[in-house]
C-alpha cells in the first residue's frame, strides 16, 4: 500500500460559475454540513512577525494536531486548503476545488491527497475513506446545485438540535411580545425559525443587515426586528471590534461601557484601535436559552468566510505569478497576511496594477495582462498576499450607524459609553432644529397652548427622524438634534420636515410655527453626556451655527454636505443658493447653501424615504 493517495471527483452544474462559488466556496458552512468535527485554532506569532496556526480537535481519548497552512484561492475560480499533521495516522492531507464554465453552466472539480503517516493511516486510505468521501461530497453538491438554482431554501441539508417544549414557550412568547411592538413589523415569527433552524455558521454572527438583503426586506425594520428581540429574549447584542487588516473581530463586549479602547489581533499581530464608523460592528446570536452555540471553528481561512478577499495566494522567496482573476471596477486593497506595509487601489479602467513584495515593503508594478493579476515575492521569506475589496462593510452595522437609530436609542438608552470615555467616529451627518418665534408663540397662543403645540411639533419630527433612519439625540428647549449616518438620509428627512410644516400649521391655527434647520456631516467623537449617547467636536458646532443662519421655512447645508452624492440626488431639481458668513468659533467664514422655501420640493414621491 502506498503512503500517498489521491482522488479526484468531478460535478457537472446547470448554474454558472458564480452561483456555484457562492455556496461550495463557503467552506465553513459545508464542513459542518460534512459534519466534520469543530476544532480548536491556536495562533502563535514568529520572531519576524508572521504567525502560525495550529489546529487540534479531541477524537476519544487521542488529540489530534495540526499546522494549517493558509488557504489559497481566487475569487470565483479555486481554492487550495491544507494541514500537516503533528500526530496521528497521516501526515498531511490537501485539497483543491475548481470552478470552470461549461456551456451555459459549469464544472467542478475536487481533488483530495492524502499522505499516511504509518499503517493505520495506510489502512484507512485502502478502506473506504475516499468512497465514503466521494459519496457525502456529491450529496452536498447535488444540494447546493439545487439551491443555486432555486429548487431549495437552504444550502445543504441539516439537522439542528430539537427545542425542547420549554423553549418552544419561550419562542411563542418572545414573538408574540415583538410584534406586539412598532419593531415587529411581522418579521419576528421569521427570525425565530431562523435562529432555531438554521446551521450554527449562520448564527454566530447575525447580520441585519445581511438578512435584510437575502430576505428582501428594509434594512431599518431588520435592524428594529433584531434590537427587540435583544429585550424580548430571543437574541443577545455584542460589540465585536474588528481589526482594520483582516477584519475579523478579536475582542468584544457586551455592552458600551465595557468596550475596550484598543485591541490586539494575533493573526495580523498588531494592535489597533475602535472607530465607530469603521471596526465596531454590531452583531447579535440567539441566547443561550434558545440555542446553545458551541466554541469551535469549522474552517478558519476560507473564501466565503470573508467575501470581501478575492485573491489569498503564499509565494515562496523570489516566486512569481500570472493568475487569472476577473474583477469590477472599484477601490481594492493590496496587503500581506503578514504584519506589513499595504497599497491601496481605485481600478478604474485598464489592466490591474501588478504587485511586487519587498522585505520592507509593497510596491505597485505595471499593469497586469488583461483579466489577470501579477505577484512577485522579492522577499526573503514566504509571503501570502491578499487582495481585498474596501466596500467589504456591506453587511456589517457598524456602531455609528446603529447608535443613530431611533429605535436602539428607545431601546438601549442605557447602552452608553463609560464616563469619560470617548470613540471616534470617521462621519456623521448632524441636523439642527430650531422654532422661529417661539416666545411670540408662547405670547400669542398662551403657555399652556404653546406647550402642546411645541410636543406636538417635537412628535412629527420625531416621526420623520425615525422614517429617514435618523435619531433624536436630544432636545434643548424647543430645538432637536438629530443624528443619520447616511447623508442622503438626513437631507430627505429635512426636505419632508419643511414640507410637514404646512399641513401641519393647517390644524393649529394660531399655534402655527416656523422652522429653522441646518445640517452638517463630518468627523466628531461618541460621548456620555447627561446619562444618554451624545456627539462632541467642530462638526457638532457647525451644524448647530448653520441652524443659525437659517431664516425660517428653508434648510441650510454646509458646502460639503452639498457636495455629497447621495445628497445631490436627494435634492434632485432643488436649485440651492451659495453663501457665506463668520460663523462664532470658527477662523474663516463657512460656506454654505440655502434652499430656500420656495425652492424646496412638495413633491411626496422625492420625499419618501429609501431603503
């Protein structure tokens, strides 16, 4: 019997290439759905600053131990996984997985080799190892062909743990209390099934927003459907800080205030630093009461398990490669799995710049052939080069933009920062309001009368706030400060707030208002202020010296702001004047723009929020 054995199987698909990618390149998920055993990852960081991974899982009374190399793919096209066993019946096993068009669909092949390391190991590759492999693997092909071309809701088959009838109570319970709540929005009885019955690969990390994509549904009722159910018992809220090279969180906690400032990541073996805009993510998992998540990784490199990387390739010491690699236009990143230098790219046309590793650093070589990618290690050690997307935040709710939702400041008023802690955030976009007149008001109607009216003009902005993603930080007499982490979303919600002022002056009659409003984004800083989630910095001044310079009935913006897209297309026809004047506490005049009332559309399609 040989020490050595390979086998290879080939599947015929009626889907394209991409389809296929998207479920047999999510490795962790069809491990599990192999049922393959979890296993423990143990990094170890080297004297250069690389570090490496080993593997271990329990099989009876022996540990089994491993060195995992790191994956090798490309995006859409093939990966490459292998072990080097520390004990045990083998010394290494290593497999491969190709996608390539066939006709209209596409073929896959998969090659395992296996190497043993004394006879048992030869025994068990004479045995049924590779037929029993062959026969699950095609099974989970045959699945995932079928869901790629929808003849099925999940990927791959799966049993997951029965509730016990207890637990069923509490389900029933938990959904009835979320929708009996604005945040249902029918969705909690869906979300329940999910957490019950879906692969644990899935519930580790659940990503509203990800869910809203796939379920077809407004990201903001995702969002609100998973903050409730964190109160009705069903999921439980953390915050991962993700670290900025490979974007896998390293530390979190469960609640704002324990927050760390900073964490260590021992695969990029650096330390880093929390940004609310960019690593602070939040995430949600069911309870431990709903369904218990083992520890344990089913794959710790994989392509599906971080999609925003397209190509993860380790060249040896003065190795060179021409791979092909078919990409959109758009901004990449060029790094190493290494601590080290990194490139950053806007491909906008042409053929993709080619990279060249020195010891000390990346550099940017001549354009790649067309539809391909060129590397070149002029190292002296083995390097892996990643290339990564930067539109990789998709699906993650990074923490400025969940603190700037209504419905979690409702929920969660609770949820703050340490006192005089304080966490950046990259932008943020501000609005101020402000009643034009409010003593005359108050002297023309009486106290009482102008009290109600004044609420009742606090409730409708409110609404509208809440509608354009957006939430009131706080009140300040009869002005609001409000938060959006989309631009777009904060100048739409202004448009309706100046267009609700008239129907709204129609049922009050004498009680009627004018409103000033500016609006500002930028960087500022997270803040405990008063017991509750404030903003601090020069952005925060601004958009409250723009709220200033508003004259009643229009919307003043900063230059910047104007400047946006998304805010361009919000304003669509609204023609926009260009001003300027000494702003207090600030050196220059600001610029800026005023819509004026008349300008300002009534249109109600242009107005309504965008998911």
């Amino acid at each position: 019997m040989g020490k050595t054995r390979q086998q290879s199987w080939v599947w015929h698909f009626d889907q394209p290439v991409h389809a296929m990618w998207e479920v047999l390149a999510d490795t962790a998920r069809f491990n599990e759905a192999a049922k393959l055993p979890k296993h423990e990852i143990i990094e170890i960081p080297q004297p250069d600053g690389a570090v490496q991974y080993f593997g271990q899982f329990k099989r009876g009374p022996i540990t089994i131990k491993w060195r995992e190399r790191p994956v090798n793919w490309i995006y859409e096209r093939w990966f490459e996984h292998c072990r080097e066993f520390l004990n045990g019946p083998l010394v290494s096993l290593c497999a491969v997985f190709e996608l390539e068009p066939e006709g209209s669909g596409s073929r896959g092949t998969y090659i395992m080799t296996v190497e043993a390391r004394n006879w048992l190991g030869r025994l068990i590759l004479a045995g049924n190892f590779f037929s029993k492999t062959g026969r699950t693997f095609a099974a989970l092909a045959a699945q995932a062909a079928a869901f790629a071309g929808g003849k099925r809701e999940q990927p791959f088959d799966y049993e997951p743990p029965k509730p016990s009838e207890e637990t069923r109570r509490r389900v029933h319970d938990a959904v009835q209390a979320i929708e009996a709540t604005p945040n249902g929005h029918g969705l909690a009885q869906r979300l329940a099934d999910h957490l019950l019955s879906a692969q644990e690969v899935d519930l580790w990390h659940v990503r509203p927003l990800q869910l809203a994509r796939e379920w077809q549904v407004s990201p903001r009722r995702m969002i609100e459907v998973c903050l409730q159910a964190v109160r009705s018992g069903l999921l439980e809220l953390r915050w991962d800080v993700l670290c900025p090279r490979c974007r896998v969180a390293k530390t979190w906690s469960g609640s704002l205030d324990r927050l760390p400032t900073g964490a260590h990541c021992p695969s990029c073996n650096i330390d880093y630093d929390r940004d609310f805009s960019k690593n602070v993510e939040a995430v949600f998992r069911p309870t431990a009461a709903i369904r218990p998540l083992t520890s344990g990784e089913y794959c710790l490199f994989g392509p599906l398990s971080t999609p925003h990387i397209k190509l993860h390739m380790t060249l040896d010491p003065g190795q060179s490669r021409e791979l092909p690699v078919e990409l959109p236009f758009g901004p990449y990143r060029f790094r190493t799995l290494e601590p080290g230098p990194e490139q950053t790219i806007d491909w906008r046309g042409g053929g993709f710049p080619s990279l060249i590793v020195h010891d000390d650093r990346l550099e940017l070589g001549t354009l790649s052939p067309p539809k391909t990618v060129s590397l070149s290690n002029r190292s002296r050690r083995p390097i892996t080069i990643v290339l990564e997307d930067r539109a990789w935040i998709r699906d993650a709710l990074t923490a400025d933009r969940v603190t700037a939702i209504q419905t979690f400041r409702d929920l969660f008023a609770g949820d703050v920062l340490r006192p005089g802690d304080d966490v950046g955030i990259s932008e943020i976009t501000l609005m101020f309001t402000d009643l034009k007149g409010s003593t005359a008001l108050y002297e023309r109607v009486g106290d009482a009368r102008a009290y109600h009216v004044v609420r009742e003009h606090f409730a409708f902005l409110a609404g509208i706030v809440r509608d354009h993603d957006g939430a009131i930080v706080k009140t300040i007499g009869d002005a609001v400060m409000a938060a959006f982490a989309d631009p777009a979303s904060a100048m739409r919600a202004a448009l309706a707030i100046q267009r609700k002022v008239e129907s709204f002056n129609a049922t009050h009659g004498e009680g009627a208002i004018v409103i000033k409003l500016g609006l500002h984004k930028g960087p500022c800083i997270a803040v405990t202020l008063n017991d509750r989630l404030d903003y601090f910095g020069s952005t925060v001044n601004l958009a409250a010296r723009l709220q200033g310079q508003s004259l009643g009935g229009d919307i003043v913006i900063s230059a910047s702001l104007a400047e946006d897209a998304g805010v361009k297309s919000a304003l669509g026809p609204v023609a926009a004047s260009e001003e300027a004047a000494e702003i207090r506490g600030f050196d220059r005049p600001a610029q800026f723009r005023r819509l004026k009332p008349a300008a300002i559309s009534t249109d109600a399609a242009a107005l309504a929020p965008r998911a």
